[in-house]
C-alpha cells in the first residue's frame, strides 16, 4: 500500500497520467488521476491546478470531473459571455431588419388573409421558386 502511494505522489510531481483513461477523452497535456488519488493527494493535485495546469480526474477509466486555476476558469467563463454577446447582437440585428414598414406591412396583410387568400399566395410563391431553380 506505501509504494503505491509513493508512486502516485511521484507520478503527480512529474505531471504523468496515474490511471488508464482513453487518451482521446482527455486534453491534450492533460494530468489524469484516478478519484482515489485526488482524494488522497489533494494537495499535490490542487497544486498542480492553481499552476494552471489542467487536471482530468477519472472513475472508473472514464472522465468525471476537470480540475483547473480559478484564471482559467475565469477564462472560460469570459468566452462564454462573449459568445452570448455575440449572439445577442445578430438576434437584435435581424429583428430590426424584420421591423421595416414593408415587413409590417406583409404581416398585417398575412393575418387578415382568409385561408383562400393564403392557398393562393402559396401556390404563387411555389411557382415562383420553381421558375427561379429551373
């Protein structure tokens, strides 16, 4: 049981893998430990993290949880944000361009047609399509 856990330590301190997880569910540079080893070397590990260094930890040869610097996370977190803002910004764009009074204007029209009027726009609409592609 000691020279196990003096080859777990050993292995943390050189940022090796300690458990067998499937390298393509990892991070690339990733350290991978077993649960049972970050729960007992939690120090070690927590060390290794705040160096901003990713830890992957496993159970059972599968990945369950990632462990990594409050920067980093920080990091993620902020591209997030940017992501949404980015988003936001195309919806509220196109929204406006669907604000014109021409396009007002056509949705008016559209819930006050009687389904005969619809059927009609809709077959000129096919039929145009069908013009376009031909």
């Amino acid at each position: 049981m000691r020279s196990a856990r003096k080859r777990t330590r050993a292995a943390v301190d050189q940022g090796r893998s300690t458990s067998a997880a499937p390298s393509s569910l990892q991070p690339t540079g990733a350290l991978t430990v077993t649960a049972t080893e970050a729960q007992n070397e939690f120090g070690r590990i927590l060390d290794r993290a705040t160096h901003d260094e990713v830890v992957v930890i496993t159970r059972h040869h599968a990945p369950r949880a990632v462990l990594l610097s409050i920067g980093r996370y920080r990091e993620l977190a902020g591209a997030e944000a940017t992501m949404l803002d980015t988003l936001t910004a195309e919806f509220d764009a196109l929204l406006a361009r669907m604000q014109t009074p021409t396009v007002r204007a056509g949705t008016e029209r559209g819930f006050r047609a009687t389904p005969e009027q619809m059927g009609r726009a809709a077959v000129k609409a096919a039929a145009t399509r069908a013009r376009k592609r031909a």
